[in-house]
C-alpha cells in the first residue's frame, strides 16, 4: 500500500491565474503539428483554425483560414512537427493580462479579447481582483 500522507511535489504560483470567481475549465485541443518542432510555455493563448478546428498559437497564419482565439495552454509542452499534439487547454477562467503568451511580433487586439470574453476566458491585473 502506497503511503499516501508523504509530499509528492512542490507548486509555485506563477500569477497566470488571479480569480476564482470565473470558475475555470479544462479540456484537451489538438495542436496543430508545426513545420519544425517547438515548444509552448504555460499561458499561451491559442487560437482555433475554423477550417481544421485545430489550435494554432495566436498571431500565427496559416494560409488563408482564419483563427478565432479559443483558449489558453495549461502547461508546458513540446509540439511536434507534422502531427498534431493533444494537450491540456484553459477554456474558461481569469487570467493576468501580462502573463499570457502569443506569437512573437504580434500584440493582442481588443477583438481578441472581446473573442476569448465571449468563451468565458476573461482578464485582469491581479490588483484588480476581488
């Protein structure tokens, strides 16, 4: 029998999240496999390809579809190239404005955020919380 009263594991706060009023989801998203490999840090906004439904960082093209920003990435994670990678996204929850991530060069709009509002993923500095 596994001792069950031992730590397993130490959590540091990392400021992503900063209400609990806007109760937050989890669910899995398909990333889209890249052209060559890289990785995703916690906190990254995706946004979902209304052609193929699969989550591209925002700011990304890709050819002449469209992406909607959708969600926000749990965790860490490497994306492979050419296959798609399922991974653990926020769909609904509070997060810091400062501590999301998007494509280098590209700078959220307010018809992103007006996007991510409607999906229940809203955003506020931490001060701002009540």
């Amino acid at each position: 029998m596994k001792d069950l009263n031992r730590k397993i594991g130490d959590m540091e706060y990392d400021g992503l999240i900063t209400d609990l009023n806007f109760p937050v989801q989890v669910r899995g998203g398909a990333i889209a496999g890249l052209a060559a490999a890289a990785s995703y840090k916690r906190g990254t906004i995706l946004a979902k390809n209304t052609t193929n439904n699969k989550l591209y960082i925002l700011g990304s093209t890709v050819g002449t579809d469209t992406l909607v920003p959708d969600s926000i990435l749990c965790d860490d994670c490497d994306v492979d190239a050419s296959t798609d990678n399922n991974q653990a996204v926020y769909t609904s929850g509070c997060f810091h404005t400062e501590k999301v991530i998007v494509a280098s060069g590209y700078t959220i709009t307010e018809a992103d955020f007006d996007e991510l509002r409607m999906r229940n993923i809203v955003f506020k500095l931490p001060h701002e919380a009540n």
